[in-house]
C-alpha cells in the first residue's frame, strides 16, 4: 500500500513544453515508451504525469534528464493520426513531485507526491494579482501574441494560484523560466517573480519595437541619400566639378604619368582610365577597371636592388647560416662570380631536393640577403588550379592575378629571390594543371614574356632567381624539371649534425628561452647521444626541438632549485629526456657463418643492415622475410642463381639446393626495406651459410649483384660509412665504380675506415670471409 497523497502512475516526458494546472492543450505523443504510458493511464483512471525533458533532443531520456515537479493531467480526448502519432488532449490538475521511478522497460511509471501551494496573506495576494494583471495587460497591448478575450477571462479569475498558472501559460518564455514559476510552492513568490518576468518581457519588446523603427528610418535615409547623390553628379557633371569621380580620374592619371611603367603599359593604363571616366560608378565593371589599374600600378615594372657582387661577403653569409651544403653555396659563388664578369646573366632557376628539415627554404633566405636581394615566398603545396599561377581573367567575379604576380607586388622589386615552394606538391585536375602553367615561369627563353590572365600584358621575369623546394624529385613532371637545375641536399651527417647544434640550434634555443651561455653547457658527447638515440632524421628540425626541450628542463632547474649552472653530460639525458628513442646498429662482436653485415640508405641517414641465412633440411625451398620489397627479393634471387651456378668453384655441394631449404631474415621486420646495393652481402651470407666459413665481424660490404657475380655501384656511400663507422666497422667493402664518391665523406670519417673497392663477388668472398676453422 501506498501512502494516502503517493499514488503510482505512468510518465509522459514532454519536449521543450510546461504544462500548468488549469491548462488545456493537444499534445502530439510518438515515442513507444510515451505511447504505451498514455495507453496504461486510458486503461486505468485517464490519470498521467507530465514533466519536462531538461534536454531537448534526446530521444529516450534517462530519469536523472527528466524534471522532477511536474503537472498531474487528466486525459480528455485522444485521436490516433495516420502517420502513427497519437494526438490527445490533456487538462492540467496539480502540481506533484516524482518521488522515485518504478522499474519498467516498456514505460516511464513514477511514484508522485502532490506539490502544496503555499498561500501568504490575502490582502498581500490580492495587491500582487492586480499588479500581475495590469501588467498582463500592457504586456497584451505591445505584443499583439495575445487575444483581449484571454485579458478577459483572466480578469475573472479570484485563485491567485490559478490566475499565476493561466497568465504564465500565455507568456513566450524560456522552458527554465516556466519550469521554474512551476517549482515554486509559495503562491506570492510566484506572484511576484512572474511580475518579474512580464516587466522583463515588455522591457525587450519596447526595445525590439525601437529598433525595428531605428532600422526603418535608416532604409528611407539610406534611399534619400541615394537620390541626392544622383543628384550631385548631374550637378557635378554640368559644373565640370573635380570633387567627384572626376577628381579621383586626375589623381589616377598623375600617378600613371609619374609611374615607372614601360611605355606600352602607360597606353593600356591611360586606355582604361578613359573607360573608368564613362563608365557610371554603380556598374560592377567600374570597380574591376579600377582593380585593374591599381594593379598595374603597384607591380614593380624597372625597380630593382643592386645586387652586392662581393663573393667573399655572400661566402661569410652563406657559411654565418649554414654550416655544410657546399654544392649550392658553391653554385651561388659561381652565379655571382659570372655576374660580375658580364654585368648581365639571366636569374639561374636551381631546385634544391632533399628531406624535411634539412634548410631549403632557409637557404634562399641566406642567398637573397648574401646578394642583397628582396626575398619573396609563395607555397604550392595542394595548389590544383591553373589559376592560382596564371591569374584569373577579368571577365570573372573576384577575379585576381597569379601567385607569381601576386609575389613580384610583394617583392616590390623585378629582381628579387622567389622562392617556389614544395613545387612536388602540386596537383592537377578537371580545373588545370599548374605545374604546366609553371612551365612558362621557370623556362628562362620564356619568362621575359610571362603572361597572366589577369594582367594581360607580358611582365618580365627573366631578372629574377627562381629557387624552387621539393621533398621528393619522382612527383615533379619531367617538362617543368628539365628547366630547373637540380642540387641535391641529401640530409646532413652525424659531424655536421653537432657542428650545427653547436654553432647554430643551441646558440638560439638558449636565447629563446631566457638562458645565456654561462647557464647552460651541453657537452659534446650529450650532443652525439642525443642525436644518435633522440632523434632520427635527415633534417635537423626535430633536433632543434629536442635541444628546446633540454633548454626548458635547465631553466625550470636553474628556478625551481635556484642554481646557476647546468651542464649537461651524456649521463644527464635520459634524466631530462626520459629513455632513448631510437637504437643504432653495432657490429658483431664476433666473426658469425651466415651473418653478413650491408650498409643502408634510409631518409634520415644511413645505418648498417644484418642478413641472416639459415639452412635446414629441405627440397631448395628459397625463404625471404625481413618486409622486403621487390627489388631486394630479386637480390636475394640472383645471388642464389649465382652460387648454384658457381657451386664447384666456391666448393659448395652442386645438389645444396635439392637437400637443403634456404630461410634469408632482414631483421627490423617491421621496417620496410628495398633497393638493389644489398645484393653482394646477400651472397656473401648465403655463401657462408653453405661453406661454414665465418663473416668477419669486422667487415661491411654495399654493391649491387649481377647473375655473372659482378658488383654494379650504389648510391648513398656517405651516409653508408658514416653509418659504418658510427657502429664501429673498420672495413668497408665498396663497388669500384664508388670510388669517386669517396671524396664526399669527411676526412675524419675516411682516415678511420678502409675502403676495398671490387669489381666481382669472389673479391668480395675473398676479402669478407674468414678462414674456415672446422670442415663444412
């Protein structure tokens, strides 16, 4: 049994609605659970609960998303609609408060209380319901929502809780305003917070009022204007007055006459003012004749910087921003040294190809201020449309010129250092494809003559240095490439790495963060740790970061502990940068059979690569695993050709492969790994494997394999030895064709190492492998 003023009854959750006592209205019910509450409340006594969702758009509220007082309703009327919905009509009763939920999957059924009003003096209630209906009805009389009869009928009503209900119902109030009038048990205090709420209301309506006439008086002022303004041009137009459009067209003509513009662009300009003067300034075309003009005004047409010629000055700026990259800064030279030899040379067009981070767009910056340029930089990353090179026509809404006109305004100059950003990131669809536009740019017979739609006329560019950035050379087409010269800029080595660190990176990171030199110290060994086993990559950007991170680590010490130095030693970085990240490969620490040791050319350097043959019983089943590609798979293939064909020779059993199975790893399975210069270490292992004889341990070998065992050249031979040497390798096996990159590696590297150029896999056999120690 339930308490007497506790009774159980079915839930109708209501969306964005208050329902008071007193009210009547429809209400459209959808929802299963909503549904099968109103069908339990017809069965039982008509008798439903309504309360308020706190959220609107939530479809299946949970109990805790439902008000708690709400409005006890009796069913009147109820009519299923043809699309499923179930309209009924429903009268409000008394207010009551859930008490709890009773478990029901089908339906919301709730134990609910009967809400108490609280009634004050009467005297005091009948003084607040005549301030609520004298408001009411000024509200009434300046919203227009509501009808006088409603006015009427409250007027009649003696329930001061009752005249509260029907008045709030009536009222465009928030759903938190109305669910809170219904909260309210004291009778007066709902009296007096609705007065509250009317006043507000009528607050906001005077001023909605005001600014609709604000809003109206504007437009007719906006029209009268436009008819004086006609006006003053007929005026204007009769009197020959320069005050107008007219005054606008001399100071426009003044700035061409006293412009730098050729002779021929003076023509088109002055050919255009003259429309600009006809045409009536409300048409669209006024504007665009205007556009263009200003256009024709602001790009640099004779304007140039005299370029400084001095190759010892370039040099020390080249050297003061960037340490290494010889190749280019020496291109540079040589520009400059030519230059000042003929006194005229058409800007060179290089293309500087390498990794992220390695200081491309960097570079340019330190060539244009070595030769006292202006520098300018657009971005051609994701740029699809052949517009954004060449500019759209003027026929177009919006139309504007080029990137590369776009860049020369800029520049302010006709010959400054543009630089062309990430010009392999270019695309191409059903809108054009720029990087055909750009042939034009970068082809030095052409670019005297550049046309861009916008502009029209041809603009010279044959004055200016072009530098374009690209990560990867395979996306560039090859038209736009042959124009450019290419230099590559491959990453940096281990030694250039700490040279930069030290001269460069830590030097700025130190005055970044509020340090000087005498607080911080990075020793030279925490600095090669650091980029051995911290970062990994060819560049130096996330170095840079790294060496920020240890720059903070010190200040925080240098304030929290108040110390005045911090040096940093290479026990010091895993306590400031947690654990190494990356490892680096070592040698054998002794001589293995059917382990070889290659060398490997990754984006971020070189690194040293261990092949493993493993030979079990078998029918010459040939294994390879390790995540190679397809050029290493066919390595692997052709060394394997060449021992069966060579098995007499290098006394190994002719039937090896009809009784044994073959099984070749490339640890680091998780890496993808590919290219043609592990072929000689491939077989060098295989042969090992077959014969017993042990690799020494000593001992890295890079070159290509053919099926006659001769050794083709590789690419990358500096970041190979660098690897090697860093893993402790003293002799390095190279194709004889690579001898002339030797040149590249730093001497430091190469006094340390031995290089053993072959021309055919049995020097290499001779030279890697060890004398057997027991019988095969």
């Amino acid at each position: 049994m339930t308490e007497p003023n506790k009774i159980q009854i079915p839930l109708l959750p209501l969306r964005g609605l208050i329902v008071f006592p007193s009210m009547v209205i429809h209400l459209d019910v959808g929802r299963d659970k909503s549904v099968n509450a109103l069908e339990k409340a017809m069965m039982d006594d008509h008798i439903i609960f309504l309360a308020a969702q706190k959220v609107v758009d939530l479809d299946e509220p949970e109990p805790k998303d439902i008000y708690r007082i709400g409005t006890m309703a009796k069913v009147k009327q109820m009519l299923k609609l043809p699309n499923g919905t179930i309209r009924v009509l429903v009268e409000g009763l008394y207010r009551g408060e859930i008490i709890q939920y009773i478990e029901n999957d089908d339906q919301f059924l709730v134990e609910v209380e009967e809400f108490e009003e609280i009634h004050g003096g009467q005297n005091e209630e009948e003084a607040l319901m005549r301030a609520l209906i004298e408001q009411f009805e000024t509200y009434i009389k300046i919203s227009k929502k509501v009808s006088q009869e409603t006015l009427a009928t409250v007027i009649d009503i003696d329930d001061s809780g009752r005249l509260a209900d029907i008045i709030a119902s009536h009222l465009t109030l928030k759903l938190k305003d109305k669910q809170e009038l219904l909260e309210i048990e004291d009778v007066k205090k709902r009296l007096q917070r609705l007065i509250k709420l009317i006043s507000n209301e009528k607050e906001v309506l005077d001023l909605e009022k005001k600014i609709g006439q604000r809003v109206k008086h504007s437009m007719e002022k906006t029209q009268k204007e436009y008819y004086l303004r006609e006006q003053m041009k007929a005026i204007q137009k009769e009197l020959g007055d320069k005050d107008g459009k007219s005054g606008e067209v001399a100071q426009l003509k003044e700035k061409i006459e006293q412009s730098d513009m050729p002779e021929r662009i003076i023509k088109v300009a002055s050919k255009e003012l003259d429309r600009y003067e006809k045409v009536p300034q409300s048409s669209a075309e006024s504007s665009v004749i205007r556009n263009y003009i200003d256009w024709l005004l602001a790009l640099p047409w004779t304007k140039e910087t005299e370029d400084n010629l001095d190759i010892n000055h370039a040099e020390k700026i080249l050297d003061e921003d960037h340490y290494g990259l010889e190749k280019v800064k020496e291109r540079v030279l040589e520009y400059l040294a030519v230059q000042q030899l003929t006194q005229s040379l058409k800007g060179p067009i290089l293309c500087l190809v390498g990794p992220p981070g390695v200081g491309k767009t960097s570079l340019a910056k330190s060539i244009a201020r070595s030769i006292n340029r202006n520098f300018v930089r657009i971005s051609l990353g994701g740029v699809r449309d052949e517009a954004e090179i060449r500019g759209h026509r003027r026929t177009y809404v919006g139309a504007m010129p080029g990137r590369i006109i776009q860049g020369m305004k800029k520049a302010e100059t006709v010959n400054p250092v543009f630089l062309l950003d990430e010009i392999d990131k270019m695309a191409s669809d059903f809108r054009g494809d720029p990087s055909a536009a750009m042939l034009e740019v970068l082809d030095p017979e052409q670019n005297s003559n550049f046309s861009d739609h916008f502009i029209e006329e041809t603009y010279d560019l044959s004055d200016v240095m072009f530098i374009a950035t690209a990560n990867n050379l395979g996306s560039i087409p090859g038209p736009l490439l042959d124009r450019t010269e290419v230099i590559y800029i491959p990453g940096y080595t281990e030694v250039e790495k700490l040279h930069i660190a030290k001269e460069h990176l830590l030097t700025k990171q130190i005055k970044e963060n509020g340090l000087t030199k005498a607080q911080l110290q990075v020793r030279d060994e925490a600095l090669i740790k650091l980029i051995r086993t911290y970062t990994r990559e060819a560049g130096v950007r996330n170095l840079e970061r790294t060496l920020a991170s240890v720059c903070r680590k010190a200040a925080k010490i240098i304030v929290s502990e108040n110390k005045k130095r911090v040096v940093v030693t290479e026990k010091q970085l895993e306590t400031l940068l947690g654990k190494p990240k990356f490892r680096y490969g070592m040698m054998e620490q002794e001589d293995q059979v059917g382990a070889a040791t290659g060398l490997a050319y990754t984006t971020a350097g070189g690194d040293i690569l261990s092949i493993e043959v493993s030979l079990y019983p078998g029918k010459g089943k040939l294994t390879l695993t390790g995540k190679l590609g397809d050029v290493m798979k066919e390595s692997a293939q052709a060394a394997f050709s060449y021992i069966r064909s060579r098995a007499n020779e290098l006394r190994i059993d002719p039937d090896f492969h009809e009784k044994n199975d073959i099984h070749i790893h490339v640890p680091e399975g998780g890496t993808p790994k590919d290219g043609p210069s592990a072929g000689i270490t491939m077989a060098t292992a295989l042969v090992s494997a077959l014969t017993g004889r042990p690799v020494k341990k000593e001992v890295g070998m890079t070159g290509e394999i053919t099926l006659r065992g001769r050794v083709l050249p590789i690419g990358g031979l500096k970041e190979k030895s660098l690897s090697a040497h860093r893993a402790g390798i003293s002799t390095v096996i190279i194709p004889a064709d690579n001898e002339k990159d030797l040149e590249e590696i730093p001497d430091s590297v190469r006094n340390e190492l031995k290089f053993i150029p072959v021309h055919h896999l049995d020097e290499v056999l001779e030279q890697a492998l060890a004398e057997e120690k027991h019988e095969s």
